[in-house]
C-alpha cells in the first residue's frame, strides 16, 4: 500500500468516510489507489468525471464535488453515488428534475459557504434552511438531502480553520435537531481536506476529502 494512504488511515478513525479526490489524476494513478482498497473517488468536473467512469471499474462509488452547471447534470445523474456540491435551489431543482426523468433518487449534500474567502460557493445558513423547509414540505421527490458540505479557508491559521469547521458543526446539529430528528439518513458531514482533515475531524467532520495527501500535488498542466 502506498505510504501516504497508510498514513493517513492511521489518523482516521473508522466512522470517518474517506473520499479520494482524483481530479486532474489518470485513470492508471486511480486504479492504483482502487488497488489499495479505496472505493470512493471524488471528482470536480463533469467532462472529466464521465470520462473517468466509463473506463475505470464499475464498483467505484463516484463523489461530485466542484460546483455544477445546471446543462451538465442530466449526463452525471445515472450514475452518481453523491453530489456534494448544491450551492442553489435552482441545482437542487434540476437535480430532482433530471433524476425522476429516470426514475433515480439522488443523494445530495448541501454545500454551506463557512470561509472568508469571496472565492467559495456555498450557502449561508438562511438560504440552507430555506431549501430544507421545502424539501421537507415534499417540494423534491428525487433527492435524498444526507447533510452538508463545506470548505474552510485557505490560510495557516489552525484556530480561524477549527472555529469554521465548529460553527458548521453546531448548524448541522442545529438542523438535524429541528427538521431531522426522526430520520437518520442526515448524517453526512463532509470537511476536511489535505491540509485540514484532522482539524475538521476533530471538529466532528464524518467524511474527509483528500487530493494531495494521497495523490501528490496536482499538476494541472497534464490536463
Ligand atoms: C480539490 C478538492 C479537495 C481535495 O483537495 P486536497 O487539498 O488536494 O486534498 C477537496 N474538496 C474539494 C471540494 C476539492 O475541490
């Protein structure tokens, strides 16, 4: 096994999924690392994401996680395991448009903005809940809503990190206890990158998503 995915499960405890995030690497890299026993792979770009999946074996459990373009869902819908990316309720809708097209219901996560950063999607926590008030009306059939998504800012600060990764803790926890208490399939909470996952773990994130620490660092010139 290679020794930085060693690593890195030593530091993971085993109720903590681990998304490989295979953007920008060849199908070979990623079947190296399918050889070592990770099924879930996370991508962020659709045409990439497509071409990956018709070649590479058909177990993978396939994470959508960069920002989506309403014309680009229809072609990831029949297969996606998880699309952790909403960032709108124009998404959200399409999603549940296209998916009961083909009779599929499909898992999604919210994608809450948590950073400084002006760079980041996401939804603050008014246009979340506005989305799960609606979605517990019965506005979607399609889409099942298994938690959230967020992203901390890039910085060296470790307590600017953990008190993003807390504050979007407390709000799941939040939501989970005003619109989930009777059903458990909310329960995702996906944070936690390269260089951040063990803060975010420690601050109650459940799946992790990881690039560089596995992969190398990316060279986007190959692409
Ligand atoms: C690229 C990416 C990651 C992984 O980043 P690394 O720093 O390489 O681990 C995780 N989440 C999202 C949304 C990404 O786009």
């Amino acid at each position: 096994m290679k020794g930085n995915l060693i690593d890195i499960l030593k530091n993971v405890p085993g109720e903590v999924t681990l998304i490989a995030v295979s953007k920008t690497r060849t199908p070979g890299e990623i079947l190296e690392v399918y050889n070592q026993g990770i099924r879930e792979f996370g991508e962020n770009k659709v045409q990439e994401l497509l071409n990956k999946q018709k070649v590479l074996p058909s177990d993978i459990k396939w994470h959508l996680i960069g920002h989506l373009q309403t014309n680009k869902i229809k072609s990831i819908i029949p297969f996606t395991y998880l699309i952790q990316s909403v960032d709108s309720l124009k998404l959200l809708i399409e999603i549940d448009k296209q998916a009961k097209r083909i009779n599929r219901i499909v898992n999604c996560l919210l994608q809450i903005y948590i950073a400084e950063e002006e760079s980041k999607y996401g939804l603050d926590f008014n246009e979340a809940e506005q989305i799960i008030t609606n979605y517990q009306k019965g506005q979607f059939t399609n889409v099942n809503i298994l938690g959230f998504m967020g992203m901390a800012t890039f910085t060296n600060n470790i307590n600017q990190i953990k008190s993003e990764f807390r504050n979007l803790k407390s709000y799941f926890d939040l939501i989970k206890s005003l619109h989930f208490s009777d059903n458990p399939e909310f329960s995702i909470l996906s944070m936690g990158m390269s260089g951040d996952y063990l803060q975010a773990i420690e601050e109650g994130s459940n799946m992790i998503r990881i690039g560089t620490a596995i992969f190398g660092e990316r060279d986007y010139k190959k692409m």
